[in-house]
C-alpha cells in the first residue's frame, strides 16, 4: 500500500499529475481542486490510495489524510468505485460530504455526475451512521455569524447520533429561550443535547 507520495512534480494533466519520486515518475488521479494546487517543478506531498485491478494499478492523490480516509470510506457502498468516489471529492469538500450524508441531503449528493436519486439515498442508508462527527460549519464558510447557529447545533446533533428530526425539535425548543444577545454556539449545544436527553 502506498500510503502517500512527496517529490517534485514534472508534469500535470487534466486528471492527473506526475511526481518523481527517488527518479521515479508516479502517476496519480487527482481530482481538479487538487491538481490547482500543483505546480511543475515545485515539491508536493500527497495522501495516495492505490487501487488494485486485475488489469491495472491506479493511485489516487489527495491533498491531505482526510479526503484520502472519505475516498476509501465511499468506496465501501455498493456501487461505488473510485472513480465516482474521486467524482464527489471533486465536487464537495470532505466535510461538505459528511454534511449532506449525516443530513440526508440527497440533493446537494446528486450534483456529482454519476449519482442518481436512487444512489444519493444508499449512500445516505449505508454510510450515515460511519460517516463520523460532522464539524460545526461543516459547510466551508469563513466567519459564521451568529445567525446561523440554529443549522451548527443541528449539524452538530445529527454528527452526534441523533437523529434530523429530533435534531430540529431541540433547535426550535432552544430558539425559544434566546433573548437578546445569542450565547455562543458551544453553550446551546449543551442546552439542545440536555433536551433531548430527557426524550431518549
């Protein structure tokens, strides 16, 4: 298993790019995000997955550990293999992923080219509960403002095992003790999963 490659890079494609390695070239599948990171002639370290085949040996590149664990991870749902689990990396971040999964959101899955309806929701049924914790503001933004701390305490629940439903009945009930200045978004989570403690 070749768990990561650093070198230089000597050449990039439209899908792929070239690191040379003790004088040897590798090739390694990148997604387009990664890629725009790359630059000829310049050192480059990436998380690598090597996909065995009868016929083939591909490696896959990845910026960092953690896209490389969430490739793999999408892999073990049937009817994906590591194309289309390189197709949703080149659309979402990782946590952006683990978002629409944990949430069920079939429409932010469906984007990926290859992923019908039908494929969204057996992604959503097997994957859901090994997805792990969906970090607050699991959508990418910078600079969160209070105003959205309603969807980081639901994300945060859903991430924790509860369920979407319970997730916005514990929201809503918090929403309703908030008066004045919003407290930070840590202390209503503590104030959303003491609610639903008395219901489990």
């Amino acid at each position: 298993m070749i768990a990561s490659v650093r070198g230089t890079v000597i050449a990039t494609g439209p899908d792929h790019a070239v690191v040379e390695v003790g004088g040897v070239g590798l090739a390694v599948q990148c997604a387009p995000g990664t890629l725009a990171e790359l630059r000829v002639g310049q050192p480059a370290r990436l998380a690598t997955s090597l996909v065995v085949r009868e016929d083939s040996l591909t490696l896959y590149g990845f910026a960092d550990d953690d896209a490389k664990q969430l490739f793999e991870l999408l892999q073990t749902a049937s009817g994906v293999g590591p194309r289309l689990a390189q197709a949703v990396l080149a659309v979402h971040t990782p946590d952006a992923v683990r978002k629409a999964i944990a949430n069920a959101d079939t429409a932010a899955l469906t984007r990926v080219p290859g992923i019908g309806k039908k494929g969204a929701e057996r992604l959503v049924l097997e994957l859901r509960d090994r997805i792990g914790p969906v970090p607050v503001g699991a959508d990418g933004a910078a600079g969160v403002t209070g105003g959205a701390w309603p969807e980081q305490v639901r994300q945060a629940l859903v991430g924790l095992g509860w369920t979407a439903a319970q997730a916005d009945q514990a929201v809503a009930a918090v929403a309703e003790t908030v008066e004045g200045e919003t407290p930070p978004v840590p202390v209503l989570l503590k104030q959303a999963i003491r609610l639903l403690g008395r219901h489990r």
